[in-house]
C-alpha cells in the first residue's frame, strides 16, 4: 500500500505540472516548489530560536488554525512559527502574514523530503489542522522523536481510515501523539479503530467568532455606505451552487425592498 500511496502522489505531481501551462493554480503549485527545500533550509539555517511547526491544507484551513497559531505565540513568545501550506490558494493568500515567522509550501511527501524537510525546520512540535495526514512526514516526525497532532480534526464513517482495507492508512492516524477532534461522533469513530489519544476539542473557527464578537467594532466605511438608506441587507456568505434555488425566490419577490 505504501507503494501505491507514493506511486499515486508520484503520479498527483507528474499531471499538475502537465496542466500548469493552462491551469494558473496548478502553475503556482509546481512553480512554489521549484528549489523549495534549499531555500527553507537558507531561510532557516541562522535560525537559533525553538520552532513550533503548523500546517494547513489551503485557506480555510489556516482560517481554523489561525486562533490556535495567535494562542502558540502568546504563550510562547520565544519560539518561532513555521506556517506551511499545500495549495496556493492559502499561500500565496498568506505568504506575508505576519502571524507568522516563515511561511512556506510544503514539499510533497516522500521519505527524501520529509527528511529533508525536518531536519532544516526541527520543530519542537508538529500541528496538522484539520487533515493533510502525510504518512512520510509523521513518520520522519516520529523517528526523530518530535510529537505530532491533529487539531479540529473531523472524521466520517465512510472515510478510507474506516474501511476493512484502511491498515496502511489507519497506521499514519497511529503516528500522531494526540488527536483533537471537532466532534464526538468522530473521537468514536477513532476510538471504534482502537485510536486512544482522542479528545473533543471543538471546532477553533468559534474562538475567531467570539473574539470577534467581544473586540471592540471597527468602523467600515464601505459597508457604512451601502447600508446608508436603512433598506434591508440580506448577507449570503460562504453560498453553495445548491443554495441558489432557495435564495433565488427570495431575491426576485424582494428585489427592490433590499440590498
């Protein structure tokens, strides 16, 4: 199984760089890890501080990390953070946050790289948000005796980790020291697969929401502006295409009443 793990990531890379020329993301995935681990292993050889290392998938991953990562640096002000992602959509979003100490891409998993990788980071600790269970990673992680999790971690029965022929997947769950999970119903699961190091955490997308509720309100001008005839405002965030049909009636019976 690991061979098809490495053969299909092998393959994942091999079609993003043949549809870089007519895919702008797929471009930026192959051109961010051009001569990526010289460069981490530049950006950080000076670097004298203990690290704490996070991961995130893409955008709305670091959004659910974010208050995590904000909480590490006020705990521990010494350290600095590694901030990595796999899409371009989170990095090239985040690149300069300056939540962060270095933020880079991730290299795709293989045995060389999560070595490679590690040893120029050496993270005091490893934090996955969400997903992204990287098995040479968690395994180079272990090996040098650094601990790994998984924080807002959510899981589904029909997920291949559940599966009678999930071993090989179900053993890189084992890698991790802890696993933080949004919900109940997936620390059961876990623990249903023989997973103990499972706690229900919640989901860390709530401590934003509340932060931002107590913070003090800021002035937005643009807003402000648009609401300025006191019609009513209808707010569709986050829409799916399968929202449409409900919002769709809604819109036409009140298009002149609202905003």
């Amino acid at each position: 199984m690991r061979f098809l793990y490495s053969l299909g990531l092998a393959l994942y890379a091999l079609l993003l760089r043949l549809v870089a020329p007519f895919n702008p993301k797929a471009a930026a995935w192959v051109a961010g890890r051009q001569g990526l681990l010289p460069r981490i292993a530049q950006a950080l050889a000076a670097e004298t501080a203990p690290r704490l290392w996070v991961h995130c998938a893409s955008l709305g991953e670091f959004e659910q990390g974010r208050p995590l990562i904000e909480g590490l640096r006020r705990q521990y002000p010494g350290h600095k953070i590694v901030l990595t992602f796999f899409s371009p959509s989170g990095y090239e979003v985040r690149k300069n946050w300056a939540g962060a100490d270095y933020v880079f891409y991730l290299p795709l998993d293989t045995a060389d790289h999560a070595r490679a990788f590690v040893r120029a980071v050496q993270p005091k600790l490893a934090i996955f948000v969400k997903y992204e269970f990287w098995y040479y990673y968690l395994r180079e992680l272990r090996e040098q005796g650094i601990p790994a999790v998984v924080v807002a971690a959510i899981f589904r029965p029909n997920q291949v980790f559940f599966k009678p022929w999930g071993g090989f997947f179900r053993k890189i769950l084992s890698q991790l020291q802890h696993i933080f999970t949004q919900n109940e119903a997936s620390a059961e699961l876990l623990r249903g697969i023989g997973l103990t190091h499972v706690r229900v955490a919640g989901d860390t997308r709530f401590d934003t929401v509340a932060a931002t509720a107590l913070a003090p309100p800021r002035a937005l001008p643009l807003v402000e502006a648009f609401v300025a005839d006191g019609a009513p405002v209808l707010v569709a965030g986050s829409t799916w295409p399968e929202d449409l049909p409900a919002l769709a009636p809604l819109l036409r019976k009140h298009a002149r009443a609202m905003r």
